[in-house]
C-alpha cells in the first residue's frame, strides 16, 4: 500500500515460493521513464512503482486512457488492436524476457495466478468505460488520481493539464476547472504540473463510485 517502505509487485508476491525461486534468474531490474513507449512484442514488465496506462486509441488520433497497470499487475499483453502502453509515472520494475514468460505459463500455479490479474484488469478497463460515460470530470479526475498514487506509492507526481485532458480524454479547460474545484476543497495543490495529493480520504470522498469498484478490487482490499 503506499507508504509501504517495501517495493513489491503483488503478481510476483502471490506466486508460491516454490515458483518466485523458479523465476528469480529471469527477472532484471529495469526503470521506467515517464512518457516511455513500451513494445507489446518486448519484455514483460512487473512495475514496483512506475505505472502503466494501456492508452485506446481511434484512427482519427483520438485515444483515451483504457486501463493502468501498476504494482498489483503485470505488463505481458501480448498485441492490443490500437492500444499504446505509455509509462504515466516513472518508477522501478523488474522485467522478464517473453520466451521465458512464455515458458512460465506451462506452469499451471503461475498460468492462475497471471490469468486472475487480467481478469482483473478487464474489470478494471469495463469500470472506465463506464466512468467515461456516466461520471463528471471533476469525480474521474479525483478517480484517475487515486488510481496512479495507490500505484505508485506517490502522493505528488508530475501532470501537465494538456497530459491530463489527453488521459481523461476531456477539453483542457475541463481539467484546468476539475483541478481547481479539487484544490479550492483542500484535496489536491496543482501548480506548473506538479499536482499532490494533500488530503487522500478527501480525494475518495470526491471520486465517483468506479473508486470502490475497480481500485479496491485490484489491490485485493
Ligand atoms: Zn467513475
């Protein structure tokens, strides 16, 4: 949870011993850079504290944020139609090359385990379709905060409002009046793209129900 001294990837962790020893020569530390592109045909990522957004995007060049993948999850889709995974929020993880992820899933105990997650993750991607369609940008943005800083342990994180608007695929002006409704309760402060998080329990009160639904259930609370 954040503010936890330890960094753990909640995948690796539910994997019996007998499995985590199995696989600990194929993991590297890897760190990930904000903005960073990650290659569906690359290496698997378990993030420690950097977060994953899997961005859906439309021909037209459109995209909205579908899904995060933090330290509860793992990064192993293998091809997405039209999805780009960009880093939202630069961390550690640790990295498994895919033949040897691929070996992994003749394994049935980490075949559960990996399946579970994404299950989790689809769960995850239907609660922000319904977000998108029914909550206001002021309670998704609340949401959409809550969810990077329970993955990344990190109460104050680097966001333009162009970045923001882009994620929550919303007007900029949209995000600027969110924002500042958010800093007028004393929930957030938000200054030249530095934004943090100064009253957590506040921010959940503000965030629409997609909060309890999907966050929660991600982190196994
Ligand atoms: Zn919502």
């Amino acid at each position: 949870m954040p503010g936890s001294a330890v960094r753990t990837n909640l995948v690796l962790s539910a994997l019996p011993a007998s499995v985590r020893q199995t696989i600990a020569a194929d993991l590297r530390p890897r760190y990930l850079h904000q903005h960073e592109t990650l290659d569906f045909t690359g290496d698997v990522v378990f993030p420690l504290d950097g977060v994953i957004s899997l961005m859906k995007g439309t021909p037209g060049g459109l995209s909205v944020e579908a899904a995060a993948v933090g330290y509860e999850g793992v990064f192993a889709l293998s091809a997405l139609e039209d999805v780009t995974p960009i880093v939202q929020v630069p961390g550690e993880s640790l990295t498994m090359a895919r033949s040897a992820y691929e070996r992994q899933l003749d394994n049935r105990e980490f075949r559960a385990v990996t399946s579970g997650y994404h299950e989790a993750l689809l769960n995850f991607a239907m609660q922000t379709a319904l977000c998108q369609a029914f909550h206001i940008i002021e309670e998704r943005l609340a949401y959409w905060l809550l969810v990077m800083y329970e993955r990344s342990y990190k109460s104050t994180m680097y966001l333009t409002q162009e970045f923001i608007a882009a994620i929550l695929a919303v007007q900029r002006p949209s995000v600027t009046i969110a924002a500042g409704r958010l800093e007028d309760r004393k929930l957030i402060s938000n200054a030249r793209g530095r934004v943090t998080i100064v009253d957590v329990v506040g921010l959940e009160h503000a965030a629409c129900d997609c909060y309890a639904a999907s966050g929660h259930v991600l982190l196994g609370a």
